[in-house]
C-alpha cells in the first residue's frame, strides 16, 4: 500500500519512517538537514533537483512500513 503522494510534505514523509532520508539521500537528497523540508512537496523537491517524482515516490513506498514505521507516541 503506498501512503507517499506528489503533495506529500518532505518533512511528513521523514518523520513517517526510519528508512526515509536514506531513501532522499540515494537520490542526492539531503532533505533531513534542510529547512525547506517543513514547506516543500515530494514533487517540489523531485522538479527542483531534477529527480523523476514517481522514481522518488516508489522508492518512499517500497519501504518496509511495518518494521520501520515512526509511532505517533514517539
């Protein structure tokens, strides 16, 4: 099931699983350590650095969400 979409904030999608930033970082991405991750979208981010967004987006989702999924308690 996949729960990243275009309009997806890069700071959501971080904070959602443990795997996320290697993920951005495979792409070049160093998302974790930008400021701009709490305003912009996966598609905002995949346009400027000239990433294919579904690559991006399938990568995100390909992730084991069971075993790295971030509590809501945490």
């Amino acid at each position: 099931m996949g729960t990243y979409t275009h309009d997806m904030l890069i700071r959501d999608a971080l904070l959602s699983h443990e795997g996320a930033s290697a993920v951005f970082e495979s792409h070049g991405l160093g998302c974790a350590n930008c400021l701009a991750s709490s305003m912009e979208t996966l598609d905002a981010v995949a346009s400027m650095h000239e990433i294919p967004v579904d690559v991006l987006i399938a990568d995100l989702n390909a992730l084991d969400t069971d075993a790295g999924r971030r509590s809501e308690d945490a």
